[in-house]
C-alpha cells in the first residue's frame, strides 16, 4: 500500500526535518573539532578506534565509535564528499530509517571484515583504525545498485567521468580488492570491502527482496517497486491490489499518483513541483486515513 513507503511516512512537506545525512556531516565534523582540542592519541587510539587489541579486551564500543573519528582535515574531507554525494539521494530512496541502518551497519561490518584480516595477517592490516569510509563505501554501493544501469557523471579529481551504477560497484570493489594486496598502504581497505558489500546485499535483501538470488534490476526500481516487509515475507507495491470496487482509488492511484513515482523514478524526488507533492501528501493522507 502507498503508506508502507518510507517517503510517505514522512511529515508534509512544509514541516523541515534535517536529513541524517546532514546530521551525519555535523556529527563526524564535531567530533574531528573535538579530537583536535582534545589532541591525546594515545587515549583515542585504545579506547575508541577500533583495533584487534580493544575488542579483546571488550571495548565492542569501538565498532561504533571509529565510524565519527578521523586521522587528518584530508581524511574527513574526503569521507565527508562522499556522504554528501551519495547519501542524500540514497537517504531519498530508502527513506531515514533504513538509511541510518544501512550506514552504520555498513561500518560496523566493514569494521569486523578489516579486524578479521588483522586477525588472519597482523603483520598488513594490523592497527588502529577510524574513518567514516566503510559506512560511505555502504552507500557508494547502495546508490550503484539502485542506479545499476543508469548513466551519471562523478567528479574523479575535479574530472566529470560518466558511469552506470554497475561500473561504480565494479570499480569501487576493484580499488577495495587492489587496496588489500597492497601493504602499509595505510588505508583499511578491507573495512571499505566489507562496507560496500554490506551496503549492496542490505539493499538487494530489505529494500528489493531479492535473497539470496542476484540479479540485478534492468533498471533502477521505482519507489512503487520498492520491497517492503510484510509477515516476514517480501511484497511489492503492485502485489498490493486494491478492494474489490475500489475503483476510486484505483482511478486515484493510476492517474494522479502514478506518473509522479515515474518522475521520481528519472529524475529524483527533488524535481518534484508543490503540486505535485501536494498530491503525494494527499494521497498519503488518503490511504492512512489521517
């Protein structure tokens, strides 16, 4: 039903609300300004990077905490354009909550990923880690998957390279996969693996409830196509049928509402006009009942 999609759960769009994605930005940039008033290594590195050595002693927390912290201005910098870029349309796709899942998990998983190959080759990937990267690496892959065959441009050095979404996952696993075979590189490459691919299945299996068969989508999905969880058993939006005689809403849904998902599905949820997001609104209102 149109009231089981994220976007449609959210307050009319006059009511702001600040993206997780902004909130992300200011989160990671607060803590950089206090790491650097702050300036003691050695406590940050033993109780809230993540290192093999502070999980055996049980600081879990690590997992979590290294994901706000960063080494130097270039590394948030970097970390920070590629949350903005590809966290506010895959925020717009998935909606709040599963973005926020997606991120963090993204990041915790990478983290494990890079910690287990620290366990298994102490002497390459051994050492305290922090950085936001394995979360942006979830949502590099979470955007080439919902854009699989879409071409769009990405700034690579301040140069414009056109690309599909395919292309970027491919490249992206090729850096993470080169990265691990190149020691003291001084970058967790293997928490970047582990983020994209955490990022990838996490959209393939809760957003478009393909598990664990893969196969990719000829075209990004639709927001109307989006997976959505019933009964611990996917559904999608045209399993959905209506009421018998509900031709009412039937008419509604097929002539007002459809070609707007279509638009959102070219061109995005920001190239929508106030009347047409009024007419989201309205039918948000119209299925809830509220």
């Amino acid at each position: 039903m149109l009231e089981d999609r994220d976007y449609m759960r959210q307050p009319a769009y006059h009511e702001p609300r600040m993206s997780f994605t902004v909130a992300l930005l200011i989160v990671n940039a607060a803590v950089f300004l206090v790491q650097l008033v702050a300036s003691n290594s050695e406590i940050e590195g033993r109780y809230f990077a993540l290192s093999l050595t502070g999980l055996k002693h049980g600081y879990v927390w690590q997992l979590l905490t290294f994901q706000f912290m960063h080494a130097n201005w270039m590394h948030i910098i970097f970390n920070s354009l590629a949350i903005y870029f590809f966290g506010h349309p895959v925020e717009t796709a998935l909606g709040r909550r599963h973005f926020l899942t997606l991120y963090l998990l993204s990041g915790v998983i990478g983290g494990l990923v890079q910690m287990l190959f620290a366990w298994l080759a102490p002497q390459y990937f051994d050492g305290p880690v922090v950085g936001a990267s394995a979360g942006a690496s979830g949502l590099v892959a979470a955007f080439a998957i919902l854009h699989w065959t879409e071409r769009f441009s990405l700034l690579i050095y301040f140069i414009p390279v056109n690309m599909t979404g395919k292309t970027l996952l491919m490249v992206s696993l090729g850096l993470a996969f080169v990265g691990m075979l190149t020691p003291y590189s001084g970058i967790a490459n293997a928490a970047h693996l582990g983020g994209i691919l955490t990022g990838g299945y996490y959209v393939r299996l809760f957003i478009q409830g393909e598990w664990p068969r893969w196969k990719f989508p000829s075209r990004r999905a639709a927001p109307r196509e989006l997976a959505v969880k019933r009964a611990g058993k996917s559904a999608f939006w045209h399993s959905a049928a209506n009421k018998p005689g509900d031709d009412s809403a039937d008419d509604f849904l097929k002539n007002e509402v459809d070609p707007i998902l279509e638009k959102i599905s070219a061109h995005g949820i920001h190239s929508l006009t106030a009347r047409e997001r009024e007419t989201l609104e309205n039918a948000r209102k119209k299925m809830t009942g509220r």
